[in-house]
C-alpha cells in the first residue's frame, strides 16, 4: 500500500504501511523516517517516530502520522498517544478520530512485545 504526498518543497514522498509500521521515503530511495506502532486488541499504540535528522523540517513526520492514524481511524482502532510526535499531532490534527493518551498498561504492552 502507498500513498503518494509531498513534503514542504514539493517533492513526492511515498508512505508505507506494514510489519507495525508505516514509513516514509523519496521516490525508491531508502526510508527517510517511520513510526512504530502495536496493535492491542481494538487499538493501536503509536510509541515511536523518528526521521532522519538531516531531512528534518521538510514535514515529513507529519505526513507520515496524518496517514498513519487516519488509517487506524478508518480501520475501527482507537489511537493511543504514546509517541510525543503523534500526542502532538493528534492533539493539533486530530479532531474527529477516536484517541487517547498513553498509560503506564500501554506502556507494559509495548515492552512485552520488544
């Protein structure tokens, strides 16, 4: 699955989902940033984003996250804020999607899996 968007100058970036996470890349190159999510049961924890430093500023982790929780959204998942980009984003972005903040069970839940 790809969704083609672009950063802040213009230039397309493709964002990819699977293996709990979605990524973000120019054209075939090589992953520029992702986020890292668990599913438990009907949510999805977001516990991790991270972009490539040099490629900051550019919007990516922000396109990456509006894709990424608009699609848990659709696909009935409650998002849970685990990530300080996606508390972030959600908090700013996030009206109409299902969410809530990150507790120390989610937290447990996320380490258990790693």
């Amino acid at each position: 699955m790809a969704e083609q968007r672009t950063d802040k100058n213009g230039t397309p970036v493709q964002i990819l989902a699977g293996n709990n996470l979605y990524a973000i890349r120019y054209d075939e190159s090589e992953v520029a940033g992702f986020t890292q999510y668990v599913d438990n049961g009907d949510e999805r924890i977001f516990f991790h984003t991270e972009v490539r430093p040099e490629l900051e500023g550019r919007g990516l982790a922000g396109n990456l996250v509006d894709v990424a929780l608009h699609e848990t959204d659709a696909a009935g998942k409650t998002i849970v804020a685990m990530c300080p980009m996606v508390r972030h984003w959600v908090a700013k972005h996030g009206d109409g999607l299902k969410w809530r903040g990150a507790t120390v069970d989610d937290q447990q839940v996320v380490m258990k899996t790693f």
